[in-house]
C-alpha cells in the first residue's frame, strides 16, 4: 500500500478494507518533531462495523476505482474493466465505463400516443420585449410563412399587444392605425406554423388610432394547441404580425 506525501496541516488518509475477521492488529510507526519515535497500535476488536460508518465503504471504493482507473490507462487491462465495472454498479459509482441512468416513475405516453406541450420563451431579465421587433405578443418573421412571405409588410399599422398570451379561448389585439389606412379594408389572417391560413376576418369596422379587437372563441375556440402567427392587412397589404399560442 502506498502511504501518501505528508503535507502541513493536512491528515493522512489510508482506505483499506479488512476482509478477514476481527482480530489481530494495525501498529503505526514514525517520526514526529525533532526525531522523536511516534508509534500507536489499534486493536481491530475495538472497531466494530456499524452504520454510522457507511461511508467509509464508499470513500474506499473511489479510492480502489481511482487506482484501477491509473492503471487501465497505462494498459488495456480487460480484468481492471472489469472490476471497474463491478465496483460502479455495486457502490453506484460514476466510473469509466459506468454512468447515471434517470428513470421516471411517470409514464408520459400511456398507449403510446405522445403530447405536445408549447412552453413559452420569456425574454431575459432586463431585456425589453422590443428586442424582438414587432413586441408585445411576440413577433414572426413574414419569412416563416410561405404565404405572407410572398407580400412585403408596408405601412406603419400595426398589431401592437396581444393578451393574454398564452390564450384559452379569447385573446385582445391592441391594434394602431395610421390615419392613411383608416379607410381601407382590413382584414386579420391567421396562420398555422406550417404556413397554412385557417382564418380571415374582417375588421374594417376599426376607424381609430388606437383601437381593441377581441378575438373570441367563435373566432378561435377551434384552434388547436399551437403557435400561431397573426397578420394584419391593409387593402390586401400586410402591415403588423404577431405571434399567439393557444394552450
């Protein structure tokens, strides 16, 4: 067994484990201050195993793990695996060639058929929801739908605030108007995100700048769970986008 060096104020640590009964005994020999003999003899008989010192078990086997691990990268040494291996499984030990498996006790998919969870991304602290370009519901590119990526988004109306967001059944656009487009036709579009329009209304009825437009559940009661992208059109011409999602 190799002693450790001895350093200041540090103790030295010797793991080994006794297999044979206990008897017989451990003597210490050495030197200490100025070549003064220093020398204790521990009686086995006087150690008896209980459970306050389990840990000892553990702190001789990442002792033993540690040794076998120097010498199987010196050689490819199979016994030395396969001791390690013994040794990970028996005191649940990260080795080598051992790791942590996490198992859940819940089954997600009972008969086999998977959910979709949308898990909203909020902004970092401190980071205002302006990052994002067309903020307050969360933005879209126009690019992200094959649809609305064929029309340039023009004007200054705008899809200001969607809330609340996530929705169940009833979400409230906050909307700006320029005054060009008070008079135009307008129309709300909503997009699935796989760029496939499912719904149109019309808003036309809108003749303010600022105005609050209440989609309900008749208008997206039959929306499934997803993101959505809302977009707002002046005489055909996309002005404002948002982003929605429907838990």
């Amino acid at each position: 067994m190799k002693i450790p060096d001895v350093f200041a104020e540090r103790p030295i640590l010797i793991c080994g484990k006794w297999k044979k009964p206990l008897q017989g005994s451990l003597t210490l020999d050495g030197i200490i201050g100025i070549n003064l003999g220093y020398t204790r003899k521990l009686e086995f008989s006087n150690y008896i195993p209980t459970e306050n010192n389990k840990a000892l078990s553990y702190l001789w086997a990442r002792q033993k793990l540690q040794l076998l691990s120097d010498y199987s990268s010196a050689s490819n040494d199979t016994v030395n695996k396969k001791e390690i291996i013994e040794l990970g499984l028996k005191y649940n030990l990260l080795t080598m060639y051992t790791s942590f498996v996490a198992v859940d006790s819940i089954k997600r998919n009972e008969g086999g058929a998977m959910t979709t969870v949308v898990v909203p991304n909020p902004m970092p602290q401190g980071v205002s929801d302006k990052a994002i370009g067309n903020y307050g519901g969360g933005a879209f590119t126009a690019m992200t739908f094959n649809e609305a990526s064929t029309t340039k988004v023009t004007g200054s109306s705008k899809i200001q605030f969607a809330y609340p967001n996530p929705f169940i059944n009833q979400i409230t656009l906050l909307i700006y108007l320029d005054k060009t487009d008070l008079n135009k036709e307008k129309m709300i579009e909503i997009y699935n995100s796989s760029g496939q329009k499912i719904q149109m209304i019309n808003i036309s009825e809108l003749n303010h700048a600022s105005n609050s437009y209440q989609l309900t559940a008749k208008d997206i009661g039959h929306l499934s769970q997803g993101i959505y992208l809302i977009q707002l059109r002046m005489d055909g011409i996309v002005s404002g986008t948002c982003k929605i999602v429907k838990k």
